[in-house]
C-alpha cells in the first residue's frame, strides 16, 4: 500500500477546502466514527492532490487509499447493522454497492486519464462525505436505540 500524505492542514491553492471533523458528524458508535475520520483525511489527501495538480499516478494512488478504506467500512458498518439486526440492513448494504460501483469507475477513468478534476471533488464531497456519512450513516446508526448504541460505544475504536 502506498504511503499516502494526510495534509490535515495543507495550504490548498484556490477555492478549496479541507474536511475537518467535529462532533456534530459523530453517529454514536465508536468504530463507525473512527473510520469515518480515516475517510475525510483521504478524502483530504485526494483534495489536495487533485487541487495542486498532482500527477494522475498520485491522484490514483490517493484513490485506491480511500476506495480500499471504503470497502474496508462499508464491511464493518454492515457488520455493526448485522449485530443488531438492523431491518433495513439490505437497503444500506445496496447503498454501499451503488457507491463502489461509482467509486471503482471513477477510479477507472482517472487511470485512463480521462477523470475530470470536478468529477473527482464531487465524488468526495457529495457522494461520500454529503450522502454516505452525513446522510445516510446519520440515518442507520443514530436510529440504532440506546441498548445497541451502548454496546456498541463500549466497541474498542481503532
């Protein structure tokens, strides 16, 4: 695996911006919350590989760092879910899909060159970090009720 930078505080030229996390993106459990810190600091380092023009092989790089962190989640949130027979448990689990299929082609056109700059920050910022951890995480794991939310904040956190 390569050794991606995490620029928590990069000097990013122009408009961009830099994820931090608060505790008002926090859902309760701990290992859901851990993990969802590791995806904005690559979401981070792919912004600002793909703010200062990095090359595609590092842009690249910076993406399989977070699509392998992104299957490595979804599995664990899944497994959380699994736990506490969470009834919607198929419908998160066909979120996940739908968003590696979007993740690994986006990956795909920024190996061919063909990914826009645009495409890729969309991606990150609305798609993983809007959608997935703001949204629907939010909606999943904060629903979950004080005994599963218990158990699980007693999880031990990467």
């Amino acid at each position: 695996e390569p050794d991606v930078p995490r620029p928590e505080d990069a000097d990013i030229p122009g408009p961009w911006a830099q994820f931090r996390w608060n505790e008002s993106l926090e859902c309760g459990v701990p290992t859901v919350d851990a993990e969802h810190r590791e995806l904005l600091l690559l979401a981070n380092a792919l912004i600002a590989a793909v703010a200062t023009q990095a090359v595609w092989s590092d842009i690249d790089a910076r993406l399989e760092a977070m699509l392998a962190h992104l299957t490595f989640h979804f599995a664990s949130e899944e497994g959380v879910l699994v736990r506490h027979g969470h009834p919607r448990l198929d419908m998160h689990r066909a979120q996940h899909e739908a968003l590696l299929a979007k993740a690994f082609a986006l990956a795909g056109e920024v190996r061919a060159g063909t990914a826009r700059p645009d495409r890729v920050l969309w991606f990150l910022a609305y798609d993983v970090v809007a959608w997935h951890l703001l949204t629907t995480d939010h909606e999943f794991f904060t629903g979950l009720g004080p005994s599963t939310t218990h158990s699980d904040r007693h999880e031990a956190a990467p």
